[in-house]
C-alpha cells in the first residue's frame, strides 16, 4: 500500500483527508506531524516542506507539488536527488487563474481603477475605451495556464501574444520564444501577464531593463512567483507612470511585510497568492492518478525536469 504523507500550509487538512478516503482509499494518509514510521513513507504530497525532513524518508519514491509550480521544492537544499517530483496539472487550478487573469485583464481593459479613483472624488469623466481586439495582451509564459488564459482572452476578442522557451504554433496566438525574441514581445504587450515557473533564468525577469520595454502606459498582471519581479524596479516604474497599474498575486516575500510600499500604492492591486488554490475535488484524483502510474512503474504524469526546473 503506498503511504502518502502530507503537507498543506492551508486550513485545508480535513478536507483532503475526506477526499482522500472516499476517492482513493487504498492510498495511505499521514499527516506531516505525525508520520509514523519514516521508513514506510513511499510518497509526499508538499506544499512548503520543512528543511531535512524529506531526506530522513529512506523509501521514498516520490514527491508531489500541491501547487503547479515547484520552485519551493527544487529549492530545498537537502532534497533526495534521486526522488523524482511531480506537479499539478489541475483543471480546478487551471480555472482558477483563468478567472484571475481575465477578471485583472478586464479591470485594465475597461479602466475600472481610474474610475474607483474617480469615485472617490466624485468625479464624473468618461474615459476614451478601446475594442479588446485593439488591445495587445502579452503572456509571459505558454504552458498548462498560460494557453489556457490565452484562449479565455482570444475568446473575448483581445489580440494576444505569448513568450515561451521554445517555439510554439498556436491559434490566433502570436508566438514568441527564446531570450533574442523577448524584448520584441514587451514592446507590444500592453498589458503583460506573467505565468512563468521560478527558475534561475526567470528570477528577476521583470527588472528595470524589461520594465522599460514595455509600451507607456502598460499594466502588469503577476501570478507567477514574487521573484519575477525586482519589486524596486516595478515601483520606480509605477512611480515615473510608465506601469499605468498592477495587479500582483506573488511577492519576494510572503507574506508581503506589513508596511511595504506595493500594500498602499494607489495604482495596485495586491492578492495573497490566492490567484488559484488547490482544491481537493480536482487536484485529488489528480494526486491518486500520479500515485498509481508511480506504484505501476509506469511513466509518472506531469514529472518535472529538475535540471531545467519546471
Ligand atoms: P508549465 O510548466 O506548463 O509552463 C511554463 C511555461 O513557461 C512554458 O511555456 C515554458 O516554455 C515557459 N518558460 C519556462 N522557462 C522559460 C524561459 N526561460 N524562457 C521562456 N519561457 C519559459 O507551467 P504552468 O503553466 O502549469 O504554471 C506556470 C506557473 O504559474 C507555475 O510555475 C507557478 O509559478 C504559477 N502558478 C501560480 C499560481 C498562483 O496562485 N499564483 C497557481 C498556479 C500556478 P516551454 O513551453 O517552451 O517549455
Ligand atoms: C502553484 C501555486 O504553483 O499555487 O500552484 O502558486
């Protein structure tokens, strides 16, 4: 029986346990505090794992993010390297930064916080609008999420673009890869969005330089990781007015320090890393699905390559 044991930092707990129980009951649930016998640990389920823990585990065979990104995993310096990780590919997550995403996308769009700013002063003015199809929208980053936003955005009729690693055909998107390409892509996304995964060539991808890229005026949507972003440099860009406003989800820190900068700042939105979450009755039989091909010995899904980190 593979004995599962599991981390969430949420409140959370039982609700996986239930689902646990009802869809997968041949899987064995242990809470992180009370693991019980190490030795018999086959698999775990993190979010956030303590330093040293995972590496007392003798027979682990494998580890899974509960999220989709696994920076916070790859990171651990004392992480099993021979023990394979696996991320989510959850529909559940995957609408939930859809919403995100075209919620903030339309909020820029259609001006909604200068009219708030409006409101507070009683203004009445009625600002110039554009069609979507007049409105570039740049993803950073096309995998699970990102073609997912950009077809709920094609949908809508934006004109959208999107930057990958490698190269990609895909409809109605204006595809963009590889570093030589990247200034090309900022300079016509006017309202940028980033859906990368953390990795030693993204960290501080949206610093002074790329910032400046981007047209005047253009608004930033990050729900990738905080440290995408030199936070200095984007406020000295909403400073100068060259961001026009930003909606951010992820922070260098979480949680963002009380009294910073970005929790007051006129012009932006700020979330706590909540553009999707891991809901149990999705991510679930995900989970059990990763579980069973691994117990199988066949190909685990959605395995991650440690080496290009994501
Ligand atoms: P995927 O692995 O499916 O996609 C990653 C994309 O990023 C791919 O298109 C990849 O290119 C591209 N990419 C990676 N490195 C580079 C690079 N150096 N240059 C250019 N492009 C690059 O990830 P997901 O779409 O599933 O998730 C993306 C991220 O979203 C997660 O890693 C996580 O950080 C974040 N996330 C945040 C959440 C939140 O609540 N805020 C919730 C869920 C996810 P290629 O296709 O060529 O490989
Ligand atoms: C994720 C996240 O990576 O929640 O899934 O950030």
């Amino acid at each position: 029986m593979p004995v599962l044991i599991f981390r969430s930092g949420s409140d959370r707990t039982q609700w996986w346990l239930e689902t646990f129980r009802e869809r997968a009951p041949e899987i064995e649930v242990r809470l992180w505090n009370e693991p019980g016998d190490v030795s018999e640990v086959t698999h775990a389920l993190v979010w956030d794992p303590e330093p040293g823990i995972l590496a007392k585990m003798p027979n682990l065979k494998l580890i899974i993010s509960l999220g989709a990104g696994v920076d916070h995993i790859l990171d651990q310096v004392d992480r099993p390297p021979h023990v394979p990780v696996a991320r989510l590919v959850d529909p559940g997550l995957k609408i939930g930064m859809v919403e995100y995403v075209v919620y903030n996308v339309l909020r820029f769009h259609r001006r909604m916080p200068d009219y708030r700013q409006q409101q507070e002063k009683q203004l009445w003015i009625e600002r110039y609008q554009t069609l979507p199809s007049e409105r570039r929208v740049g993803i950073l980053g096309l995998g699970e999420i990102g073609v997912a936003c950009a077809q709920a955005l094609i949908a809508l009729g934006f004109d959208v673009l999107g930057w990958s690693r490698t190269k990609k055909d895909i409809h109605k998107v204006g595809c963009f890869y590889g570093d030589e390409a990247l200034k090309a892509f900022l300079g016509q996304s006017e309202i940028l969005i980033c859906l990368l995964p953390l990795t030693p060539e993204t960290n501080g991808i949206l610093g002074k330089i790329h910032l400046a890229a981007l047209p005047a005026g253009a608004y930033l949507i990050n729900a990738g990781r905080g440290a995408h972003v030199i936070e200095a440099d984007l406020l000295e860009a909403l400073g100068s007015g060259h961001i026009a406003g930003a909606a951010l989800d992820v922070f260098q820190t979480e949680p963002l320090p009380k009294g910073h900068p970005l929790w007051s700042h006129a012009n932006v939105t700020v979330t706590p890393h909540i553009a999707a979450l891991t809901l149990p009755t999705t991510a679930g039989p995900v989970i059990a699905d990763i579980v069973h091909a691994a117990q199988a010995g066949k190909p685990i899904p959605h395995r991650v390559n440690a080496k290009r980190g994501y």
